[in-house]
C-alpha cells in the first residue's frame, strides 16, 4: 500500500488521504472577463505528465489539513511533501521524463 507522509502527521497509509487534484492552479484574477473557452480550460484542463506532478491532498482520517505532494505518476513514488503556502520543490532532473508536461 502506498504511504503518503502527512507534513505534520508522518507517515501514513493512503486510505487515510482524499486526492484534492494538480496543486498550483491559480484562481483567474479576474473570472467576470474569462470567456467560455477560458472558463472551461480553468476548470478542467489539468497537466498529465509521466513524472513528477504536483497535487493536492487531505489527510482526512488525520489532521484534516491540505497539503501539496510530489507524486511521480510513473513510479507513483511521492517524491516530496510540503504546505501549501510553500513553492513545488526542485526535482532533480533525472526524475523528468520526456513529455512531462504540456
Ligand atoms: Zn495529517
């Protein structure tokens, strides 16, 4: 089973986690000028790398808090942890994969 390190918890097992999708999606600055083309690509176009890919989780059996994760969609290795007020860690350049991103 795959363990998934709360950031203030530790370790635990994934059941314990809701998937909350790709992290660092920023709300439009302005949605009242977006047009439907806009609208749609904010809220449902996502990345779909084969690598490292950021995400948001909650650990609801646990502290109830979100968090971001560094999930490599290949391997399903999480590969970081940190909150969501903190920038997406580096990744070493070996763990990209060709096509990573869009
Ligand atoms: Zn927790």
């Amino acid at each position: 089973m795959l363990q998934i390190p709360c950031p203030w918890c530790g370790p635990r097992d994934e059941t314990e986690y809701h998937y909350g999708g790709q992290a660092h999606v920023p709300y439009p600055e302005d949605p009242g000028e977006l047009n439907d083309q806009e609208w749609a690509e904010y809220l449902f176009f996502r990345d779909n790398p084969k690598g490292p890919r950021a995400e948001r989780w909650m650990h609801g059996a646990g502290c109830r808090r979100w968090f971001n994760a560094l999930r490599d969609t290949a391997t399903y290795e999480v590969l970081a942890v940190y909150r969501p007020d903190a920038p997406r860690p580096a990744v070493h350049p070996s763990r990209e994969h060709a096509g990573a991103s869009r």
